[in-house]
C-alpha cells in the first residue's frame, strides 16, 4: 500500500485548503466539495483525498462545470488525491 505522504512528490501543487473526505461515499465528497470551495478565493487550490472510486468521475465533472481548473489527479493504492485551483 503506498502512503499518501509518501506519495507526494516535492513537485505537488500547493495548496491553501485540504479536504479529508476518506470513507465517504457518493454525493457526500461533492457535497463536502461544493461547501468548502464557497469559503474559498478565486485562484486559492484545493487539496481533495478521497476513497470512493466515484470522484474519479465526479471530481472532473465538478471542476469542469463550475469553471475550476483540476491541476492534478492522482490515483494511489486505496485513495485519489485532487488539486483543484478554483476559477
């Protein structure tokens, strides 16, 4: 199993807010997206870990149809790892 902090290269983006949403399952990681991303500035990247394989999907579908710019996806063993730059 790779380690997440393991995982992060000196090259991943930085970021400004994380988002834990491990163990959550479809809608609640968009959900849990949607509110974060309202207390956040245009141009601020959000760090997202999920595990459901859904956000694979959605965590696009997210980005595309609110104008935000997913900057890297990362899938790991158990977990997939976003940075979302918001638009």
């Amino acid at each position: 199993m790779v380690d997440i902090q393991d995982a992060m290269s000196e090259a991943a983006p930085d970021f400004q807010v994380e988002l834990d949403t491990t163990g959550l399952y479809c809608p609640e990681p968009i959900m849990l997206m949607h509110n974060k991303v309202r207390d956040m500035r245009p141009g601020e990247v959000l760090k997202v870990i999920a595990s459901d394989p859904a956000t694979t999907r959605d965590v696009p579908k997210f980005c595309q149809f609110l104008g935000h710019e997913l900057i890297r996806q990362e899938e790991l063993e158990d977990s997939y790892l976003y940075f979302i730059r918001l638009g």
